[in-house]
C-alpha cells in the first residue's frame, strides 16, 4: 500500500497559499469520479474572449505594474464545461497567459518561478454553488463535494473531517477521491479564497484561485519542487530566543 503521509499532502499545497497571499493583499488596495474527453480544440488558441461580446485580445506590458482592480475577469475561453465548472484551454505556463492570470509583477514571478516544477497549468471558472456546498460540509451538512482536474476531470471527494473559522466560506476539510487508491485531498478556503492539494498515486494537482469564481489548477512534479525550494531554516542568535532565565534583565 503507498501510504502518504497528511504532511506530505500539507507540503503538497504549501506553495500555493503564496500565491493566495498575493492575491488577498491585492484585494485590500454525482457518485463516482467523471472522466473526461480530451479538450474539444486542439493546437494552441489566442488569448481572446468568446462569448457575445466584442472579440479583443487582452494585452498587458510586462512593465506594467497592474493594480487588482485593473485585471479582466474571465480572458480565457471556455471550451469544455459541465455543471460545476469551465475548462479553458490556454497554455497557463506561456509567458503571455501569465501576463493576464497575474494581477501584479509579485505574482508574474511567483508564477514564473513555479513554472520551474510546474508540467501544465490551467484556468477554471467555478460555479457559485460551489461555495454552499463547501459551506455545508464546513457545517457538517454535507459529507462529499466534486473538484475538477484538467480538460473536464471531475473527482468525487469524500469527506473525512472538516474545521469551520467562523467566516463564511473560510475553513479546512480533508478526504479521499472515490474510486482513486490512495488519493488525498487537503483543502482550505478564506472567504471563498481557495488552496487545494489532491494527491494521487501518479500524480498531484494543487488549486488556488485567481479571482473569486476562478481556479487556477496546476501539476505539479514533486521531486523537481523539492529540489528547487529551499528548507524551511532559520538561523537563530542568542539574542532571537531571548533571555536564559527570569531572573536575568535585559541592559
């Protein structure tokens, strides 16, 4: 049995609440797994939007130091869905995708540089139901939910244990992917603000949003991130730990 310890699924999702972090700064200024097709367009698409409205291509100069409130929801097209979720299909590892999944030149690099031991990277939108149904299991109403992998995955998750902070939409739920041996789900969630780790035997996916309502779900080689992130190690003074004993004063 390849057993994987829960620090192991911790560690798996440890990076991307960098990426959530950025983008919260920002802000202040079904029973069993669906498999998918392959995605319904082949070959590399523009960056332009679909839908009804006039056709552009979204642009940005990497010079720019675009500011939340500047970003365009939504710049890639749908081209697969279901009742829960939009697949798009753009290369979210090119630098032009970047340029328009970033809000900020932090979050450009910090995308860069996860394309370091990233194999492929793409855009979601979520639907809002979504949010009750995490609100309900955060409320031990519920006891499963769907998450996406990429081009149309779905994967039924069984709720193992769940922790509420209070906030609406804000807490932490564990579980295992129905029919998957041994794959693990670690997910936790600021006001519908979202990191998620999904662990398999072959293979691990990490989630973070780009928006509310807009995933950003990436592979991710384990054995190249370890090799390029440093330990966690911090070097300490005598004066950092602070004083011998209650009876010494500081001068």
């Amino acid at each position: 049995m390849n057993y994987r310890p829960p620090l192991i699924c911790l560690g798996m999702v440890a990076t991307t609440f960098f990426v959530v972090n950025s983008i919260q700064k920002s802000r202040a200024s079904s029973t069993s797994p669906i498999n998918s097709a392959p995605p319904t367009s082949s070959g590399k698409l523009s960056l332009t939007r679909s839908n009804s409205q006039t056709e552009h291509t979204p642009t940005r100069s990497p010079q720019t130091k675009t500011q939340h409130w500047e970003r365009e929801l939504k710049p890639f097209p749908v081209v697969k869905q279901s009742e829960r979720f939009e697949w798009t299909a753009v290369d979210g590892r090119s630098p032009e995708a970047i340029q328009l999944l970033a809000n900020n030149s932090d979050m450009v690099e910090a995308l860069t540089h996860t394309n370091l031991w990233t194999k492929r990277r793409q855009l979601i939108y979520v639907n809002p139901e979504f949010a009750n149904q995490a609100q309900a299991i955060y409320q031990n109403e519920r006891t499963e939910i769907i998450l996406p992998g990429f081009d149309g995955e779905e994967f039924l998750v069984k709720i193992d244990s769940a922790t509420n902070f209070g906030d609406p939409v804000t807490g932490s739920f564990t579980g295992t992917v129905d029919g998957f041996h041994d794959a693990n789900v670690v997910a936790g969630s600021d006001l519908n603000y979202w990191s998620i780790g999904i662990d398999f035997e072959d293979r691990h996916y990490q989630i973070e949003n780009r928006e509310e309502g807009e995933w950003m779900i990436s592979e991710i080689d384990l054995a190249a991130m370890n090799s390029h992130v440093e330990p966690c190690q911090v070097k300490r003074t005598v004066d950092d730990v602070g004083l011998s004993s209650p009876t010494q004063s500081r001068p």
